[in-house]
C-alpha cells in the first residue's frame, strides 16, 4: 500500500467530518447530505437505520439531536485504520443547546469511503441517540 495515497486518503476524511459539522451547524441540508454517500447507515441503540436518500436526513438527526439542540462541536477525530479508498475514525463530539448548556458528549465510529471518486461517509456506529 503507498503510503502517500493513505495520507491523502486521511486529510480527505478528516475533511469530510469537517465539512459535515460545519454543515450541520449551518443548518444546510445540500452540503450536509454532499458529506454522505447514501444509501446511508447508522447503528444506534441496537438499531441500523438506513436512509437511501438525502431527503429526510436532516430532520430525523433534529428528531433525535435532543431538546433545544443549537450546534455541535467535533472534539476530536481520531483515524483507526486507513487504506487508500476507506478511513474509519474514532470520532468524539459534544451537542450544545440554544443556551449553550451541553446536551451531551458522544463517541461514534465512522467509515469514510471514496466511492465513484468521491469521499464521503457511507456508515457509522454511534452511541448518540
């Protein structure tokens, strides 16, 4: 494996979970569903959720975000393993409330694939509601 292409396998997840953050936090809904190849999947409380498509994602994560969710933080983003097309990361990040108050701290696994020469997150596991 070369190691440059894994490199730049990294920096293009890490952006990708940059991008997705900014995006959520700026509310678009176009930009967030460019950071997510779909169909999309997420483990959460012992159930995989699936959307085949961009169009109910925003409003199911303000479902579950919690009461008065205003923003969140991406705390760290840590890669465990890595090839030239697929990162997964150990991914930490805290849900803040309109008064800033904090709804919680999650931890979460990510997988970040390039598919059809684009990167973008195709599943992940979270313990976040």
């Amino acid at each position: 494996m070369n190691a440059a292409g894994i490199d730049e396998a990294i920096v293009a997840a890490r952006g990708v979970m940059t991008t997705h953050f900014t995006a959520l936090n700026a509310r678009d809904e176009d930009a967030l569903a460019a950071t997510l190849h779909f169909p999309h999947h997420r483990l959460s409380g012992g159930a995989l959720r699936t959307w085949d498509g961009p169009d109910a994602y925003f409003g199911d994560f303000l479902a579950r975000a919690g009461d008065g969710w205003k923003h969140s933080t991406l705390d760290s983003v840590d890669v465990f393993a890595a090839d030239a097309d697929k990162v997964h990361l150990d991914v930490r990040f805290t849900r803040y409330r309109t008064d800033d108050s904090e709804l919680g701290s999650f931890r979460s696994l990510w997988v970040i694939a390039k598919l059809k020469d684009c990167w973008a997150a195709q599943l992940r596991s979270s313990f976040a509601a």
